[in-house]
C-alpha cells in the first residue's frame, strides 16, 4: 500500500525521503484516524515508524492552516532532537519547520528560535514549563502529541503534561504514542483526550517479531568476560549495551577500551556536550559499543544496529520492550541478547510475564554457571546475626559508637 492511499497531499509524499516506499503498519492505521480530527492512543514499538505517524498528519493539518501550531511533548533531550530532525526533513520543502527545546542548550538561543514563530515545538517538559512560566504562549496549541507518554509517566513528568496540556487549545487534537500502556497510563490519557480512537500495530507489551532475543545465565561476576568475549567473537560493527547505575557505566567502558574496544558511555553524569559527541561517535563509527542508561538512551536512533545487549535486565519490565526496540528498526533484522545472573530470576519472570513470551535461558560455552540461585534466606554469618541482636537493645545514639581500642569495623 503505497502512501498515496492515506490521503496525503501530493506535496507531502514528493517531500518523503527516497526510501520511504510505503507506509509501516503503526504509520497506516495512525495517518488516516489523525486526518479524520480524532484523538487517538497508539500503541507502537520503538523503531516502528512513529515519529512520522504522527508527523505527516502535523505537517498536512498545518499546512492547510499555518496559523495553528503543533507541540510534541517528549522524555529526553536525545529524542527531542531526533524527532524535530525527522519533521524539518520533510516540513522544510512545505514552508513548515520545527524548533527543538530542551535542557542542557542555552535558553537565549532557544528564545531566539521561537521568535521566528516555528510551527511546531517538540520540547521536553522541564524546558517547556520553563519558557511557558516565562512568557511562551501556548493557547495557540491546536495539535499535541505525547510521545513516548509511558516514559514520561514512568519518569515523573507527568504533573508537568498536565500543566502544558492545561494551556493549550481546548480544542486540540491530542495523539499518544507509547511502546507500552499500563492500566494507570491508560486512565491518565482519558484525562487528556476526547473518545480516542485506539490503534495497535503490535500485541500490547509485546516485541518487535524482527528481533532474535538470546538470554545467557552467567555468573553475576563473569558478565564482563562474557560480554567482552561476545563482542569480540561476533565482530559487530555497532553494539548498545545497556546498564542499570551511571555509576557502573565509566568503570565497564574502562575494561572494554582495555580490552582494546572502542567504547563510550552516555549517562546523566556527563554534559550536554559530552552526550552529543558520545551519540555522534558511535552514529560515526569511531566508537564500536556505545554504553548507555536507560535514561540516556530513549531517542537514541541508529540506522541497521546490529545488536542491543542487556549487561543488566532493567527493574520495569517494560523499559526491556524500549530497550530491545533500538534493534530491528524500519523492518530490518536484529539481535537482543541478555547477560542474566541468579539474582535477577525475578526481573527475568517479570518480562516474561509482561511480553507473554518463553525466553529461555541457555548456557554460554566457556563460561560455566557456578553461582547458586538465592533461597532468599540471609547469608550473614552466625556472629553478624549476634552482634544484630545485640544493637536492638541499644535505645541512645551513643551506646552505638564503638570504643577506639575494640574497633574492628571495616569499610564498605
């Protein structure tokens, strides 16, 4: 089904990058409901052609009335500046251009940009609330789109969505994208929007069936061996990794580059600056693993990776459905592999549970399991438990300080 049948103008579809052939599945029952003036709850996976679901429609609406505008509302200064590059990409032949705004750029500069009265803004919450508090004048808001909205839910923005939204246009269309709806998601955006048409373009909570997902159990301390041994065996050109602490992201870089791969991390720790080159060497090749907290990676869009490893399963088991989706973007194959430890057996049922998929572990040749999986039971020793004991008793502050000539603490 070619985009001609999606009642898009002839104008927009000749402004379509050359590879765009036809529309994916999310683009094909998002594009017409949005047409129509619906609202609509669109579940789509990362990588399933979403930012131009609801792009095109933007782009077509304001186009016929330039004097409305558009804001797309979304987590992450990484994926704001992916989004407003894919729409100046097809808007600017249309006279239709957007302004990206968020946290960690020079806010004179963005004010600056808003002065030349873009169409539409994509901007991360924590900015925009700024801007609004300072003067942005949202009335004139006729179209919002919430993307990613379970991530901007899961992270805590969601008091500043309804703020924003409580500014804009009472009669605004409103479009909510997201990977994964949980039943609070879902009662929120009933809040927000008007009968929404709801569309799916996969099983809810499900991943991309273009990714091959392979779970090794590992013992908690050979993960790095394996992971660095698995990238070396493979010889993939580019591979994400993700981890759960920034804290552990320098130290893991520092053994990979050791072990003589290019490696780079990217997590809240670091400077705008700092994100931006990290993002823009492994884009360019010059860095081979790019290792990423799940903050910092949402918005992270890399043509053809070959590869996400999990060095860690994530606490939500949604956030593994965002994580898998980097790979097998716009139809194409990819690969999902998981280092799993004993101690995240809990984690792993979750997903399962989530995704309604088997994912068996398997072992990983040359790395034998010799960890034993948690009873649950405390593994103090017997005098740990005494001395436990014996601090209930104390009821002041200074009964627990210990005596200078008895002290044998150590330090963590």
């Amino acid at each position: 089904m070619p985009f001609s049948t999606l009642s898009l103008s002839s104008e927009l579809i000749h402004a379509l990058p050359k590879d765009f052939k036809k529309p994916t599945d999310i683009q094909a029952l998002a594009i017409p409901e949005l047409l129509s003036g619906n609202d609509v709850l669109a579940l789509a996976n990362t990588g399933s052609g979403k930012t131009l679901a609801y792009g095109l429609p933007l782009l077509e609406k304001l186009s016929v009335n330039p004097e409305q505008k558009a804001l797309i509302l979304v987590p992450t200064r990484e994926l704001a500046t992916q989004v407003s590059e894919a729409i100046n990409q097809v808007g600017q032949s249309l006279g239709l251009n957007a302004v990206c705004l968020c946290g960690g750029v020079d806010k004179e500069q963005q004010l600056q940009a808003l002065v030349e009265n873009p169409h539409i803004l994509v901007a991360t919450t924590g900015r925009l609330v700024d801007l609004a508090n300072n003067g942005l004048e949202l009335s004139n808001i006729h179209y919002l789109v919430l993307d990613e909205a379970d991530r901007l839910l899961d992270m805590g923005f969601w008091p500043d969505v309804q703020n924003i939204a409580a500014q804009t246009s009472s009669q605004r269309q409103t479009a909510m994208f997201s990977a994964t709806f949980s039943d609070e998601l879902k009662s929120k955006a009933q809040l927000l929007m008007h009968a929404p048409k709801q569309v799916a373009a996969h099983q809810e909570n499900s991943t991309n069936q273009d990714i091959s997902e392979t779970l090794y159990l590992v013992n908690k301390g050979s993960k790095t061996k394996a992971l660095i041994e698995l990238i070396q065996k493979h010889e993939w050109s580019q591979a994400l990794v993700f981890i759960g602490a920034k804290e552990n992201a320098d130290g893991l870089t520092k053994k990979l580059n050791k072990a003589g791969i290019a490696t780079n991390a990217l997590h809240g720790n670091k400077s705008q600056a700092e994100r931006e080159e990290a993002l823009a060497q492994f884009k360019s090749g010059q860095t081979q693993v790019l290792i990423a907290t799940d903050l910092l990676a949402r918005g992270i869009h890399i043509e053809q990776l070959p590869v996400v490893i999990n060095f860690e399963l994530p606490m939500h088991a949604e956030t593994y459905v965002h994580r898998v989706g980097r790979t097998a973007r716009a139809g194409e194959q990819g690969v999902a592999i998981s280092l799993v430890c004993h101690g995240e057996i809990d984690a792993l049922t979750a997903i399962r549970n989530l995704t309604q998929r088997a994912l068996p572990v398997q072992d990983l040749d040359g790395f034998p399991v010799t960890d034993k999986p948690s009873t649950g039971e405390s593994k103090r020793a017997p005098r740990d438990k005494k001395a436990n004991r014996r601090t209930q008793g104390k009821n002041s502050i200074k009964q627990f300080k210990s005596k200078p000539k008895h002290n044998t603490s150590r330090s963590n």
